[in-house]
C-alpha cells in the first residue's frame, strides 16, 4: 500500500545508542560529572552539537563555542572507535529481512538520520546497497521535529508524501514523520510513541 519507506537509523536499524553513550558518558567523566543511561535518553535522535549541550547541562557546565566544537569532535572521535569495530551482527533484528522484503516488493528505500556518521556505518553494517536514497546529518540542517530530514528523503525518491511510511524510534522523529503528512511506525513503545499510526516493537514484527 506504500511506495517509499524511510528508515531512521539509531533505534531503527542498529543500536548505536549505546556508543554514543559510551563516547558521551567518557566525556563527562573527563569534564568531572556523572552521566546516566536515563540522560542517554534525552540525546535520541537529537544531533551532536545540541546533543553536547544536554551534556553539558546535565553536569551543569558553560563554555565557550570553541570549546563545544572541540569537545564535539571529540566525543565523535571516540565514537569513532566503537562504529568502526561494527559488523552485520549489530544489524536489529528483521531490520535486514524487512528491507529486503520491501525491496522484492518494489518499494523504494531512504534513510532519514540525524548522524553524519550514516553512511559510514550503514556501510559497516553492510546494508547501504538496499537504499536508493541516504538523507543523514550531513545534507540536512534542521532537526526532527522539523521534518526536512523526511521532506527530503521522499522528494530524493522521486515521490509524494502521501507514498511514504517512516520507521521512528524517536518521539520527535514521529513528530517529524507527522509534519512532513506521512504514514509513520513507531519502533518501541506505545507509551511515548502514542501519536504513531501504529506502533511494534521491533521490525521483526513486520517480517514473516
Ligand atoms: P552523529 P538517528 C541520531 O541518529 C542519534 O539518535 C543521536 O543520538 C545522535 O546524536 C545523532 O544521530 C547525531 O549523530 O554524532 O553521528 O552525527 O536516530 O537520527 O539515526
Ligand atoms: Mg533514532
């Protein structure tokens, strides 16, 4: 019943949560703060420099726009270390099997990520070869909520709005999805994903 599906990736496709967890967690350490898996949540989906700025929050720290750059890139230079170890078996499950599924179908695929590091890591994961379109941190400027990251991917498919679903784990990524007049599939819990048109737990839910 769809034509285009747009995939999110960290939450969707992989857990690349955990990393940035483990890159942002290392960097508080170093500013001399605590940071908790419960803050973690509060960076999903959101982009680096605003991502650093709930960090520094957290731990209650001002510096100047010099320094957040530079710490930025160096929580994505440890960041780095953990995504370059990754393989196929990161892949979530029926996240490989659903993409090839559509695929068969001729359904055509984007990706709709907030990472500048997408490529790279759908590359590691080996799956960049199943999307026709790949809308990541480095084409677009506006976060979710703002729904420039799903305008964009629908419009690099060559197709209306009305044709697309999106796969979000995010709250504000279904927020997006919404915006941008598009079917969306919350990827977690009905609970904060109230507003999707309907919500699984995983993607393997959507493969026989
Ligand atoms: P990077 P998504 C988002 O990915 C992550 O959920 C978020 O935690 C991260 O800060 C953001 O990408 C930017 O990532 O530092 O690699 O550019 O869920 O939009 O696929
Ligand atoms: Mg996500």
């Amino acid at each position: 019943p769809f034509k285009g599906a747009l995939f999110d990736l960290d939450g969707v496709l992989v857990d690349t949560a955990k990393y940035h967890y483990l890159a942002w967690k290392q960097l508080a350490g170093q500013l001399g703060f605590e940071f908790t898996e419960a803050d973690n949540e509060r960076l999903k989906g959101v982009s680096r420099m605003r991502s650093l700025e709930i960090v520094l929050e957290v731990g209650g720290v001002e510096l100047s726009e010099e320094e957040k750059l530079r710490l930025a890139e160096e929580k994505n230079e440890r960041y780095l270390q953990y995504i370059r170890r990754m393989d196929e078996s990161e892949l979530l499950p029926g996240a490989k099997r659903y993409l090839q599924a559509l695929r068969a179908q001729g359904v055509k695929i984007a990706l709709g990520s907030a990472s500048k590091n997408a490529a790279f890591i759908l590359d590691k994961v080996g799956i960049a070869d199943l999307f026709d379109a790949i809308v990541d941190g480095t084409k677009v400027s506006r976060a979710k909520p703002d729904p420039e990251v799903f305008v964009v991917g629908c419009r690099e498919l060559g197709l209306e709005p009305d044709d697309c679903v999106v796969f979000e784990d995010a709250e504000a990524g279904v927020q997006a999805a919404l915006a941008a007049g598009m079917r969306v599939v919350g990827i977690g819990h009905a609970d904060i994903l109230g507003a999707a048109h309907r919500v699984v737990r995983g993607l393997d839910e959507l493969v026989g």
